[in-house]
C-alpha cells in the first residue's frame, strides 16, 4: 500500500474544516479578511454557514480592524450574529490589546518602538473620542507602565500638568512618552495639542522628568513629536527660560 493510502491523517471535511486547516498550517497570512471574520464566527456557531454572515458585517464596518472594534450592540445589527457571537469577537480584540500590552511593558522603549506603534494602533483605533495614555519609562528607557489618563470629547481631552507628573513619580520614572488618537482626522497636532505638551513639558523638566515623545494617531498613520523636531523646540524653550529664571 502507498504511503498516501496509508498515512493515518484525514483531510478535513467541509469548507469550515479546511478554512481551519488553513489557518494551522499557515496562519492568518494565507486568509483574507473575509476568512477571518468566518473562521471566527464560527467558534460560537456549531453549524450554521458563516460566510455570507463574515461578508455583511465586512460590508458594515468596511474592514476586520471595524468588525473587532464594533460594539457588542452595533455587531447584533448584522443578521445572524448573535449574543455569543458578539461577545467572542469581543473577547478576542480584549486578548490582542491584553497581549500586545503585556509585550511591551519591561522592554526598552527604543528597541521595541514597532512593538510600541502595534499597542498605540490597536488600541486607539475605532475610538470615537480622543484618549490620552501614557507611558511611564525609567532612566534606562525601559517602559515601567501605560495607563489611560483622560478620555475627552471628540476633539480634544483635558488633563492637568500635575497629574501626569505625580504619576510619573508614583511609578519611579524618569521618561515620559505621551500617546493619543485623532478619531476623524489628520495625525497632525493641533494647536491645542502643541500647547499642552509644552506645558506638560517645562513643568516635567522642573521636576527633573522628561517628555521624550508624543504619538498621535489617527485612521491615516501617527505623528512623532520628536521626529518632527518639536520635542528639540520645547527643550531650546525651556533653556531660555530656565536661564532667565536664573537672572
């Protein structure tokens, strides 16, 4: 008997077996949006065809990162998914945001800048209103924790100076890396934005801490602070005045 006979492996039967054979033999490389949104559907559905259902809610929220961002409520408006539904695909995105966090904490902030950018963009995407994190960072770089701060209208957020530094020293940290999101458009700062991390940064420099960045993202890419040159502006700021202070 030939070894294709005799090897003891069964093909998957189904469509739903081979899109899960698909999955482990090649991860979600291989799948499309379409196949993802299925494949997950059907972990809280033992039977039903999940295909058309995964197009709909695509058709809905124009893309996967949509569908995972979506309430529980607004994913019930697609026919066909249900409670269980909803939750598990909830439940999933609460997993990668967990994971990527988890990731990052401990690490050099420097060397895990791209493990940095996934958190940043998992997490702020789909929000409707602008949310202000905080990274807290000691003298060697290394991210001691992340925390939500504020979370504003859908234009801006409010925080006081003195919040973020007492936190900072709380932590132990030295650095800071400030990160928020544009919900609806460009990741350009405003002049709301440039203002308050000015501030944030003279009186973080009175203190002996320092702003090292500020991200802003938004649904076309981020801003770096410190690419930019402004985190270089604040400081030549901050020296003038801190000698004139001395005046």
């Amino acid at each position: 008997m030939s070894a294709k006979h005799s090897s003891n492996q069964k093909k998957p039967e189904g469509h739903r077996g081979r899109l899960r054979q698909k999955f482990l033999d090649f991860g979600l490389e291989k799948l499309t949006d379409d196949e993802i949104v299925e494949l997950l559907l059907t972990l809280a559905t033992p039977r039903k065809d999940c295909k058309l259902i995964a197009r709909e809610a695509l058709k809905r929220f124009g893309n996967l990162a949509g569908v995972l961002d979506a309430s529980v409520d607004d994913l019930q408006k697609v026919p066909g998914i249900g409670p269980t539904n909803a939750f598990g695909v909830r439940l999933i995105q609460s997993i990668a945001r967990k994971f990527l966090r988890e990731k990052i904490i401990r690490e050099d902030y420097i060397n895990s800048f791209s493990d940095v950018l996934d958190y940043f963009s998992h997490t702020l995407r789909g929000q409707k209103k602008e949310s202000f994190h905080i990274l807290f960072l000691n003298s060697q770089n290394a991210i001691l924790h992340e925390e939500r701060i504020s979370t504003g209208s859908p234009t801006h957020v409010t925080f006081h100076p003195r919040q973020i530094i007492e936190k900072a020293l709380n932590h132990g940290a030295t650095n800071i890396v400030l990160a928020h999101n544009h919900p609806g458009g460009e990741s350009k700062p405003s002049k709301h934005d440039i203002y308050i991390t000015r501030q944030l940064y003279f009186a973080a420099r009175l203190t002996e801490l320092w702003v090292r960045e500020h991200l802003i993202f938004s649904p076309n890419g981020y801003y770096s602070f410190l690419n930019e040159g402004l985190i270089e502006q604040f400081e030549k700021e901050y020296e003038k005045f801190h000698k004139n202070m001395r005046k």
